[in-house]
C-alpha cells in the first residue's frame, strides 16, 4: 500500500465511520415532531466524505476489490443523508425518513468485510464502551479464519422472504457452549438490515446472532403460523452446527417482532429460554391464553419508550403487570426519550440479563 492510498484511507475512513454514527444516531432518536431537531444535532459528518470519496477512483487495480467495498458503503451513506434531507418535502415524510434509513444497514453490510485487515473498521464494529478491552481485542485479532465463522446469509437476499442471516463472532471454539439472540425485525423490515442492530453487541460480548426474515410481509401475529415452525427449524439448523448453550436461547424483536415474540415465545412448544420484546403490542388476551406452565418463571426482559407514537407505554405498562401476575418473571425498562425505534443501547443490558438469570 503506497502513501497516497493510506492518505486515502486516512481522508476517508474518518468521516466514513461519523457519518455511519450520525445516521444510526438519527435513527434511534427519531420521532416525528423532532426530526429537524435530530437533523441539526446529526450535523453534515458526510460533507467530508463526499469530498473524499472521488479519491478511491484512483486506486491501482491490486486494490480495486477494497475500493469497491469503501465506494458502496460511502455512497450508501451519502445516500442515506440525501434522502433524510429531502424528506421533509415529500408527500408522506416519514415513509421517506424511513426509506432513507434502511442505506445504513447497506453501509455497514459493505464495510464489515474490511474489519479482518484494517484496525480501525475492527474497531468501529465493537461496542464503544470496550474498544480498548485488550483481552477482546486479542480473542479477536487472533482468531483463526474458519468457513463457520463471521456473517452468512441463508436464501436471505433483499426481497425474499423467510431465510436468515447469522453472526458468529470470529474468535468463536466450540469447546464451550455460547448463547443465541435471534432478533426479529418490524414490520417493514428484514433480518438481513435487522442484523446490525445487534452484530455490534453479539461481536463484543461473544454471543451467536440469528436474524430471521419472516415468511409473510409481517410476522404471523394472526392466522396461520408458519414463522414459529420456520424459527424452530432454524436454531435446529444453527444447534447441529455450533456449540449452543441450550439455557440461554432469546428470542427478542422490535414492533411487530416484539409482538411476535410474545405470539411464539408463550407457547408450550417454544425452544426459547428467554423473551425481550421491545416496543411492541400486548393484549392481555396474550397472557390468558398463553400456557399456564410456559409462563411460569419465564425472564421476559420487556423495553418500550415514553414517546413510542405507534404503541403507547401504557400498552408495556400493562403487559408488565398482566405477564407479572401469570407468574412470568419480567425485567422491565421503560426509556423517557426512545420512540417507536430500536435502541441498540439496551442489547448489552439483555446480554448481561440472558446470561445471569436462570432459564425456567
């Protein structure tokens, strides 16, 4: 690698990795009437990488693959701003905010092949708070390359419907069982972008991460079930392969994947250990229905925010205290500023609760 490319490298992953920041910053404070506020405090991080974008056209032909990975995440990124500040002149904005958000999990998708040879996207990829964790830092640095290791996508393509993506963290050896976190996307969504709401947290604390797509255009919360049946043969899928610690199984999702945590993970036949629905819909009617011995003692680890606009806190209000007198043993957070978004803050909570109290 000349001088000029890490000059490159040195004009563009910086502003890169802030502009990633800033849109994931946006997309966890986002509420509708605070979006020209969450705007102004995300700032314009990308007119820096526009300005070094170009650069990467210049490269030699021996690093044209890496050029093409940084190109797609910086101009997912660039993107993802252009639409965000576009939206609030479009008929639906909010559709359009929306539409905008889902370049961040492209931008990441691009960037993460690049974390094994360069430090600083490593880095990135890791929690804030234990970057300088020397003892993860080395699991990771001296993790041997392995065929089931690191991101795989299973029929998982944009669009299609039922497949999964998974994360299993590089330094992973099977001579310990480790936990699984399947994260169910919203409504709209797919488990392919859902993914990097978790990988952050699945990479730094050691845990195998699952994220399902469902079958239909939205989880089965009415009708026919065909989801519960494909997540249970997924983690058959993913216990046949890796060491799975089967006490510590969480099935958690955002909104309509919350709700259908509850819809799947409260019947007799689920595998799951633990429940962590987060901003979702509760009808009491759940807690009635579901099966008396399923309930008891269950950790259901429940998060929804004061300002959610889609589905009151009075809604997780009221599931804590249903869930609670059926005898389900329920952690419950309630966070003053979090909307109807996914706060990726909460993961290292529920990792830490998944691993320290007990299964059922």
């Amino acid at each position: 690698m000349d001088d000029a490319v890490r000059d490159d490298i040195v004009a563009l992953l910086p502003p890169l990795m802030q502009s990633i920041e800033a849109l994931s910053f946006v997309a966890r404070y986002l509420h509708p009437p605070d979006f020209g506020n969450v705007m102004e405090m995300a700032g314009t991080p990308d007119d820096a990488l526009r300005e070094a974008r170009p650069r990467l056209n210049a490269w030699p032909e021996q690093l044209k693959g890496v050029a093409t990975l940084l190109g797609a995440s910086s101009d997912a990124v660039i993107a993802s701003f252009d639409g965000l500040r576009k939206a609030p002149e479009q008929e639906n904005s909010m559709v359009a905010v929306f539409r905008a958000l889902r370049y961040v999990s492209r931008a990441q998708e691009a960037l993460y092949p690049l974390a094994a040879a360069m430090p600083a996207i490593s880095r990135f990829f890791i929690v804030p708070d234990m970057r300088d964790d020397a003892g993860l830092l080395e699991r990771i640095a001296k993790a041997e390359k392995r065929d089931d290791t690191g991101i795989a996508h299973a029929n998982n393509e944009p669009g299609s419907r039922g497949g999964f993506s998974i994360y299993v963290p590089e330094y992973y050896t099977p001579d310990r069982a480790w936990p699984v976190v399947f994260a169910l996307h919203g409504g709209s969504g797919n488990g392919r972008a859902f993914l990097w709401s978790w990988l952050r947290d699945a990479r730094s604390h050691g845990a195998i991460l699952v994220s399902p797509t469902a079958t239909g255009s939205t989880w089965a919360l009415m009708g026919d079930d065909a989801d519960s049946p494909n997540l249970a043969r997924i983690l058959e899928m993913v216990r046949g392969r890796w060491n799975v610690d089967a006490a510590k199984l969480l099935l958690t999702g955002m909104s309509d994947g919350g709700t259908f945590s509850y819809v799947s993970g409260l019947e007799a036949s689920s595998p799951f250990t633990h429940l962590g629905p987060v901003a979702s819909s509760f009808h009491p009617l759940m807690a009635e229905m579901a099966d008396k011995q399923r309930l008891q003692g269950l950790p259901i680890y429940l998060v929804h925010g004061q300002l959610d606009w889609m589905f009151h806190v009075d809604v997780a209000r009221q599931a804590k205290q249903a869930l609670s007198f059926a005898g389900a043993n329920v952690t419950y957070r309630e966070i003053d500023d979090l909307s109807h978004t996914y706060p990726r803050e909460i993961n290292a909570a529920m990792l830490t609760w998944l691993n320290e109290i007990p299964a059922k």
